[in-house]
C-alpha cells in the first residue's frame, strides 16, 4: 500500500524527524511504500513548493494518509488531511492503522 505519512515539523525540534522515521520504519516494516515528507523535503522552494509536492503525491499516489501524533495542531499536516478526505483518500492515525495491517 503507498502511505503518506503526516504530521507536525514546523516548530518541533529538528522538524519532528525521529518520530517520523520511527513511523516510517514501522510502515515500510509492514511492507508498505511509505513518502514521508521528512524525507522528501525541497529546501530550494521552500515551504511553497514543499507543500505542492507533498500533496501533489497525496492526489496522485497515495492509498492512505496515516497521521503521526499531534497532527492536529499542525496547519500542514491539517491541510493533508483536509485533502485526503475531500478526495476520499482514507485516513488513520499510525496506532490505528498499524493494529489494522
């Protein structure tokens, strides 16, 4: 399955990059084709750009979004989100859907 793995950076030390290749590990463990943005970023655009590519793939590509902790109070990971869910792209939180995989 090709997961898009959401959650809070900005403002988070070091962009929130453990918890982020923990869920990745913990995905790709499971088999499944993970993007996760910690990963993918493009300093050359910066934020714009960013957020482009990242939902650019979540239209494209994606399966499921499945959102880290605190993705609530994150406008980026909301706008995932919001995105996922206005084009019926399932969405689950990482305990969530690791019980259910």
């Amino acid at each position: 399955m090709k997961v898009y793995l959401a959650g809070p950076m900005r403002g988070k030390p070091d962009e929130n990059r453990t918890a982020f290749e923990v869920g990745a590990k913990a995905l790709r463990g499971r088999g499944h084709l993970v993007f996760s943005p910690i990963e993918n970023s493009t300093p050359e655009g910066g934020l714009r750009a960013a957020m482009a590519s990242d939902l650019n793939w979540i239209c494209l590509c994606a399966d499921v979004v499945v959102l880290l902790d605190g993705w609530e109070d994150s406008l980026g990971a909301s706008a995932e989100y919001a995105t996922a869910g206005a084009i019926g792209i399932p969405t689950y939180c990482l305990h969530e859907f690791l019980d259910l995989k």
